[in-house]
C-alpha cells in the first residue's frame, strides 16, 4: 500500500455483560482492533500504531462480519472456544505476534504468568517485553491477554480494567483471588 494510502475499516459494537466491545475489521473479514466502549482512545492508538495500517486508516460504522459478531457472542454466552476461529490481523514486531500468538493457545479457565509465557516462547528473560507485548495487545478478549497473571498470581494489568479481567477469568471457570 503507498505511504499515501488510506485503510478502510469497519467499526461495529456488540452488546457484552460487561460494556459495549468496539470491534474494527477490513474489508477480508479480519479483526483488527477490538476494545472496550470507555477505552476507545486505546482502540485508535493501536490502530495509528498497527504497521498495516501505517496509521492512516478510517473508521465507517458498519456490522463486522457475521462470524467475529457470532462467535464473540458466543464466547460471552458460554461457548469459550469460539473466540479461537475468529481470523485476526493485528500488525504488530515479531516478538508481538509470538506473544499474542501463544496467547490465543492458552485454554479458557486457565492463567498463566508473564514469567511462564516468556518461557513457553523461549524467551526466559523477556519477561517484561512480553509484558509489554501482551499491553499492546489490539484484540482484547480475542487476544486473551486477561489470561495473564502476575507472578504470585494476582490479578495485573488489564487495559480494560481489573474488574472486567476477574469477570472474564470467573466467566473461563479460572479460580481467582
């Protein structure tokens, strides 16, 4: 795509038990960016960041395509699996896509450490880079980064907020503090 391009993007909302989920997909069906309605400025960052984009991008109200607004109401119904099919094209280093791709492995009800996943992509010293990584993260909830706990096992860092991390994990089945 020239420099001088524009992405067109679709943005549609879907209706969660816990606040409206913003989700941004291209005209492939790709999920893009998927945030909560209060951290839409979250949504544009990760946008005007995203190496396809190039940060130039626009936004028209339009429903995603009818697999992602199936299967992420799905998820929230009970059918924790349905999120893993949902295509996604989050742009993203290298290292990124690693993380958020070891993510999407980790099976509903389970967490793992920012330590444990550092190592499960052989990268036992990066743990703040995949902590990082994992606050980059586009595709909140798709991209279940909320899976991710601290070292103790405490509930940290979740850029759509605590509250909506421990019901997310309850929701999953995981045990939480």
């Amino acid at each position: 795509m020239p420099a001088s391009a524009t992405f067109a993007l679709t943005l549609d909302r879907v209706d969660t038990p816990i606040g409206a989920l913003l989700i941004v997909c291209d005209d492939d069906g790709h999920l893009r960016a998927a945030e909560f309605h209060d951290f839409e400025d979250r949504l544009h960052r990760s946008l005007r960041l995203n190496r396809a984009t190039d940060g130039a991008y626009t936004l028209r109200d339009a429903k995603a395509p009818k697999i992602v607004r199936d299967r992420l109401r799905s998820y929230f119904g009970g059918e924790l699996a349905a999120i893993d099919e949902i295509p996604i094209a989050t742009g993203g280093t290298a290292f990124q896509q690693k993380v958020w791709r070891a993510l999407r492995r980790v099976a509903p009800g389970r967490t793992l450490t920012y330590g444990a996943l550092a190592k499960r992509i052989g990268a036992e010293t990066a743990i703040r880079a995949v902590g990082a990584a994992n606050g980059a993260n586009p595709v909140s909830v798709v991209v279940p980064c909320h899976r991710l706990v601290g070292a103790n096992g405490s509930l940290i860092r979740y850029g759509g907020g605590l509250e909506r991390k421990r019901w997310l994990l309850q929701h999953e089945g995981a045990e939480v503090e």
